[in-house]
C-alpha cells in the first residue's frame, strides 16, 4: 500500500498522476490518497478537484497528523509527500514523515517546483545549510547535476532524477477559442516576498498597457491559487477592460479556466517567475516571465520581461505565427533543460515499489 500526502491544494497536481498509476497496477501494492483538513478549510474546491483526478480523498484532522495519531499506517510500504522538508508550512508532512521513518516505512517526497527551496534553489530565509528533508528518497525534475551548486551532498545522495508527474494537456488549437481572438495566459504570484512593490507594480502597469495595445487579445490573468494577491488588492488593482479579466480559482465561473482546461485555448503565457513557465513551455507555448530587478538564470531560454516596451513586442511576436514558433522553439529549449522527458510518474511507481519491498522485508 502506497500512501501519498496532500498538504496543500498545489500538491494535489503533481501527487495524483502517481496515485492514478500506484492504482492502476492492480496486482501491486494500491494507493491511499491522504488530504489534510486544513487545505479543504482553504480551498473549498478541493473536493471537485480531486474528484477531477478519479481519486478518493481521505481527511486528516492537522492536529491528530501532528500528534502522531493519524492517518493509520497499518499496511502502508511507503509514505510520499509533495511538499516536505524543516521549513514551518511544511510541518504537517515533516511530522507524518518522521512518524513513517521511525515504523521502517520507506519515505519519499518530491521536487515541488522548478525553483524548489533546498534543491534547485535557496534565498535569505532558506540559506544553504539551512534546509533539510527528512523523506529517504527525493525525486527530482532533473537530472541531479542540475540541483543548486549549494545542495546538500546528503541531499544530492538521496535524489533519483524521474521528470514532472503533472500532467499538461497537449497541444488543441483547434478547440473554439475563449474569445474571438487569441487568449494570453497572465500569471502571477506576487504574494511571495520575492517580489519587491517596483516588482508588483510594474507588473500591473504593463499588464493594463499590454491589454490597451492589443484590444483584440484577451488577456485572462490568473492569481495564485494560495497567494491571490492580485484577487486581495483592496478596490482591486486592474481597470475595467472588455478584454482584461481576472481569474479567480474559486469562482465557478471561472474555474473551467483556471488550470489546465485553459492551455488549448492559450495562445502565449506572461507569468512571473514560477513553475508555471516550465507548464507553459511543455504545453508547446511562447512564454514570458517577468523579471523587473530580479536576475532569472534558471528562465535564460526565455524571454525576460522587464518593462512596457518588452512586454509589448512579447505579445506581438507570441500571437503572429512564425515569431510564434520560434518562441515556442525557445520554450522547448527551456522544458528540456528542466525537466526529464517521459513517464514521471511511471518511474516514480517503480521506484516506491522497490523502496517498499525493501523497508518491509517483501
């Protein structure tokens, strides 16, 4: 029995392609797919999102997770989290770890992002040395020579190089556009305090002279699922538009829009620095990420957008056909550095298999 962690709505993409695979190897050990209750008190969408995934949540009360008392581990060969290590909002799953690493049951968690804190990445409040994960296994995108110079070698010892599990929907463009015109995906997640105000600002003004430029592109801009920084703003932050509209993953309205069902639809994606980029570029999609006063070696492929001007020839090139293509080039470049190509989750399957063979004797 496999038993993957969910410890944040984010995490449900990337475990539950594995759990589908764990359940469809029907003579091998099956999967429980454990939520904690904290995210359903969130995300009320939670459920439909899982349910999406043909998977059956099983809720975990976050205080009998830190006490040691839930979920059952009776029968379970290997534990798998999405998002573990010492840092504080990872506490539930470095608990339900911990409590797994002391029964003998194999433990393994994954890389959680392309700029993924103690692997691919650190920052003042996550210094090297000062991330640790307690998981026997870790999973990485990439192959491990591609982990941050400062990686711990203990770290770099544990780390099986598999691809992303998430799944990204392929390519459809001939599927009825969101609106008349091509569709820009605009992403942002500027909740993180990476992102100084000139950052954020920027950013909002850009955006509004994009959308006024280019009447005949809807520009459908996306707030962070957990962040939603710009969905906070008090007033609200964008100008009413006929072709500017602003997501909201909790809006049924929009929710057919806010994950993976819009990449058909998509014509080019401007995204701050983030995951999403790596998304993008493996959906086969121009993508931009904003960049401002920050220096972005690991989107070196990609173009850097750091003013009005940038912004402006980005969506011009990214929706006329053959400057299309090249950008798209340019993405393929940028997935293919950071992420294996292939079955991820596949890989990921054999290997909890064999680690939970091992840890149980079998």
């Amino acid at each position: 029995m496999l038993l993957f962690f969910s410890q944040f709505v984010t995490d449900v993409e990337l475990l539950a392609p594995i759990a589908r695979e764990a359940l469809r190897r029907q003579a091998r050990p099956r999967a429980r797919f454990v939520v904690s209750s904290r995210v359903r008190r969130r995300t009320p969408r939670i459920d439909e999102l899982i349910a999406a995934q043909s998977l059956e949540p099983e809720w975990v009360d976050d205080d009998a997770l830190l006490a040691g008392k839930a979920p059952d581990l009776r029968g379970v060969r290997a534990v798998v989290t999405a998002t573990e290590s010492n840092a504080p909002p990872h506490a539930q799953a470095r608990a339900l770890v911990d409590r797994a690493n002391r029964l003998a049951i194999a433990t393994a968690t994954l890389q959680h992002g392309l700029e993924s804190v103690g692997l691919t990445w650190f920052d003042e409040g996550h210094p090297p040395g000062g991330v640790d994960f307690a998981s026997r296994r870790i999973f990485t995108w990439a192959a491990v020579d591609r982990l941050h110079p400062d990686a711990d070698a203990d770290v770099r010892a544990r780390c099986v190089a598999v691809g992303c599990p998430t799944i990204v929907t392929p390519p459809a463009l001939d599927l009825p556009p969101l609106a008349a015109g091509p569709v820009v995906a605009v992403c942002e997640n500027l909740h993180w305090e990476r992102y100084s105000a000139r950052h954020a600002a920027a950013f909002v003004a850009d955006l509004v002279a994009a959308a006024r430029r280019f009447p005949a592109i809807t520009f459908f801009v996306r707030p962070h699922p957990r962040g939603r920084w710009l969905a906070k703003q008090p007033g609200g932050t964008l100008p009413r538009l006929p072709n500017l509209v602003l997501g909201d993953p909790e809006e049924k309205r929009h929710a057919r829009y806010g994950g993976r069902e819009l990449w058909p639809r998509v014509a080019a994606v401007v995204t701050t620095p983030s995951t999403v980029a790596l998304d993008a570029a493996r959906a086969g999609r121009p993508v931009a990420v904003t960049g401002y006063d920050l220096e972005l070696p690991a989107y070196a492929e990609l173009p850097q957008l750091r003013g009005e001007a940038e912004w402006l020839d980005f969506v011009a090139r990214a929706t006329a056909p053959a400057t299309a293509r090249e950008l798209a080039a340019a993405a393929g470049r940028f997935a293919a550095r950071h992420a294996l190509p292939g079955d991820a989750a596949g890989r990921i399957v054999d290997v909890l298999e064999r680690d939970g063979a091992v840890a149980t004797g079998g």
